[in-house]
C-alpha cells in the first residue's frame, strides 16, 4: 500500500515518500537494528582509506588552500590532464559534464547523450561526473557514443522486478530498506566489468576524468571518487569496488539498502555507510571546494571551460493538490524541501562558472512532459522520457542560466566589479559610518576570483607569499 504510494509520486520523489514512512515507524520504536563496525570519531573518519586503492577519493566538501597540490598528492598516478585537447590561441578547452540524480528520470540524461551524438556535435568531455542515477549513466558517456546502445537498453528495456524487488514488511521492522537492489547490483555487474575499467584507465592516462559522488552517512559528508584511478588498478578489488561506488551513488536511503564499504582507519579495519549522493549533492564539478581559477595550474595555459548540466527531473516547482493526510503532506513538504536545496545547488554551480569565466550550458526534463506512471521502473514512461530526451539533445538548445535567472555574460561580471574607490567605501570602519550618519554601503559584489588574505604585521608574515582565501570563497558562492 504505502510502496505503491511510492510509485504515484514518482521515483524522482521516493526519498520523500520514504523518509515520511520511515519517520513514522520510528515513532513506534519497534524496528530493530543490524550492527556493524563503522568508524567511531570525525578524526578517525578523516584517515580512513580503501586498503591497496589508497588515494581514490576526496571528501566533496573540503575546502582547501591548496587544492591542486592536495589532489597531487592524494592520487600519485594522476597523469597529465587534458594532454590531448583541442586548443585556441593556446589555451586549451576544457568541456565538462554533469550529470544529476534523478532516478528513473535518468532515462532522459541518457536520450539527451544519444540525441547529441545525432547532431554531430557532441564533444569528448574531459571531465564527467555523475550522482545517483547519474553515476550510472557517467562511465558510458565518459567513454563516448559508442556507449549510447548500452544506455538505452539499461533506461528502457528493464521491468521494474529486473532492478529491484520490494521487501517491505522486513524494511519497517529491522531491515535496512524497503526494497532489495540485488537485481541492480547484478545489472551494473552485466555491463560495468574489467573490459570497461580497462578503457576507462586508458582514458583516464590521457588526462580526462571520471568522478562519482556518494554520500557517507556515518560522517554526514559527500565523498567524490575518482573513478579513473580505481580502474588503474588491474585487482579483482577494484572492479568490486567500481561497482560499489556506482550502486551506493544510487542507494536511495530507505527505499534501497546502503551500500557497506570496508576501509582502513588507525590500523584498525572499519565499515563506512555509503548512499545516494543526492542526499548531500545531486550535482558537482570540481572534486574539492575551490574556484575554477584554482585548478588552472593543471593546465600549460589557463584553459577556455564550457560545462554542460544535465538535471534528470524537473527543476521547476510543480503544482499538485495534495490530500490531507500525514503520509502525503510529510512526503509533499519533504519533497519541496529537496527540491529547493536542488535549485540552490544548481545556482551555487551557475556562479561558480561565472566566477570562473566558464560557458554555462543547463538543460532539463521539459514541463510539458506529463507522463504518468504507477511503477517506480516502467519501460513505457522511461522510453517516453528517452524520446524526449533525444529529442532535446538533437535541437542543441540550452539553457544559459538557470530557469528564472537572467543569464549574465562574463563581460556583464566584468563590468560589475567595483571600483577601487567603491571599494574603498565599502570598507570604510565602523565608527566612522556611526560618527558621519551615512547609510550602509551596498553589499559588495562576490570577486570573480577568491580573496587574498592580507599578511599580518609581523616581519615573518611579510616574507611569505599571500595565500588566496578559498573558504571565504566557498562561502560568498554560497550566500549571495
């Protein structure tokens, strides 16, 4: 009953409609749990790492003062990037793509790609990256267009038993979800094997990049792995843990199980409890928190970037009237909820290419596809959704700002940068502000580049080179 209620929202709502359902069985206090050893402090959290895969992953939300040279000596095998991209004046170009969870609403990311390839114009990416049902389209549109017949199979043939299996009852009282991901692992197992991690190497050593993001809930932080130096490896641990990542990205909490992965802290071995990367971030670009300024120093000249962003769902709010029940309101307030922490996400990303002198390239699932199904997997709703995808890759239309933002050109940026007079003003002390009765300056514009962060007085400070502050950075992103 109530995992059919799960279906009529959506998959693209599930973590709603589970998070309400779950939310009122523990109230009762009658589910028991299943012990594991997970990892007992922040600190420990910090030193954890997949033993013989050693710097494979970064945490999503560190904020670095030196985030190229902390990704140099996280992974030691990262080659060269972007060594073979096509160049103007010099500089190289850099293309990025994104791709959101989303679901079965993936079907779409995946009809976009292959409408792209018809039109002829779609790039090699140097660098993709992938959360949830995103993280399983990624590796195939990392690899390019000779993938485009995998995913359409994957988005559109497979009945709904042939992903996942309900266990509801066991879900409430004891077990970890309400559905069993068997089938899913077993169909990334299908396509995801050593001849695709061998290829994804191979590209990997040409200096392009393939990121995947999950969410560690014992630690409450997005983790980003790097998929490229995974399938270095040439160990049957490394394939199993390319497919873990991919399935803990898509682990919707609640409705799928976690995803368990073992790890090495202090000496000592742990558990860490990986799900869905939506739950702290359903898109990313950059594996660290910094400008895009910050990773010039991997290129040989600062490089030309154009990023594409593909959401798998609906951006915009939909109007629905909903029925005066617990179930349906929680799920309803739960989903909003999600959904406005998705547009603030989307945004962050907007001014981060801005910031970064970036060409910005959004698309979306239409509002005008109103296709409705009743299953949380349903082939007739998800090849709708592929032909529509196809249909919005073909016509190279994309959005330059996020719906409801009046886009704005980097020359725009430019020349809305203050002064040095005004910003002289708007640093004017306090006191003097009180003394003169002047109003307050105008909040000042967010630097296209991170602020530097002035030496102090003494004769040591004078001597070292200034230091661009990059959380004063991540925090103007993020709040103007």
């Amino acid at each position: 009953m109530v995992l059919g209620s799960f279906a009529k929202f959506g998959f693209s709502r599930i973590r709603a409609g589970v998070a309400a359902a779950l939310a009122a069985v523990a109230l009762t206090g009658c589910a028991s749990t299943i012990e594991r050893h997970g990892i007992p402090t922040a600190a420990l959290a910090d030193k954890a790492q997949v033993a013989g895969l050693e710097g494979v992953r970064f945490w999503a939300d560190e904020v670095s003062n030196d985030p190229v040279g902390d990704i140099r000596r996280h992974t030691p095998n990262m080659p060269t990037i972007g060594r073979d991209n096509s160049k103007i004046k010099g500089r190289p170009v850099v293309e990025s793509l994104a791709l959101s969870g989303g679901g079965s609403d993936g079907a779409f990311g995946a009809g976009v790609l292959a409408g792209w390839t018809d039109r002829g114009d779609r790039p090699e990416f140097e660098v993709v990256t992938g959360v949830s049902a995103g993280a399983i389209i990624a590796p195939f549109a990392f690899l390019g267009p000779q993938y485009d017949p995998a995913l359409k199979v994957i988005w559109t043939e497979y009945q709904q038993s042939q992903v996942v299996t309900a266990q509801f009852l066991p879900g409430l009282f004891g077990g970890q979800a309400l559905t069993d991901t068997t089938p899913l692992a077993g169909l990334i197992a299908k396509y995801v094997d050593r001849a695709m991690l061998d290829a994804i190497a191979e590209q990997y050593k040409r200096g392009r990049i393939l990121m995947v993001l999950t969410t560690n809930l014992d630690a409450q932080r997005p983790v980003v792995w790097n998929m490229g130096e995974i399938a270095l490896n040439p160990s049957p641990e490394a394939l199993t843990l390319f497919r873990k990542v991919i399935l803990a990205s898509a682990a919707i909490p609640g409705a799928f199980p976690p995803v368990n992965i073992d790890v090495v802290a202090g000496g000592k071995n742990y558990e860490e409890m990986h799900v869905d990367g939506g739950t702290t971030r359903e898109l990313f670009i950059t594996p660290v928190q910094a400008p895009l300024k910050a990773f010039d120093a991997l290129y040989p000249a600062p490089p030309i970037r154009k990023i594409y962003i593909i959401k798998n769902g609906k951006v915009v709010p939909e109007q629905e009237v909903i029925p005066q029940t617990t179930f349906k309101i929680a799920a309803r307030s739960i989903s909003t909820l999600i959904k406005s922490q998705n547009w603030s996400e989307l945004y962050r990303l907007y001014r981060v290419a801005l910031d970064g002198g970036a060409d910005f390239n959004f698309t979306a699932v239409p509002d005008d596809f109103n296709f409705k199904t009743e299953l949380i997997y349903d082939p007739k709703y998800q090849v709708a959704l592929y032909e529509r995808g196809i249909a919005v890759g073909k016509s190279g239309a994309w959005m330059k700002a996020p719906p409801g933002q009046t886009p704005i050109t980097v020359d725009e940026m430019k020349k809305a940068k203050p002064t040095k007079a005004e910003m002289a003003k708007q640093t004017t002390p306090v006191k003097r502000m009180q003394d003169t009765a002047s109003p307050p300056p105008a909040a000042p514009v967010v630097p296209a580049v991170p602020p530097v962060v002035a030496p102090g007085p003494s004769a040591a400070n004078e001597a070292q080179p200034q230091v661009p502050d990059y959380a004063a950075w991540s925090q103007s992103v993020t709040t103007n």
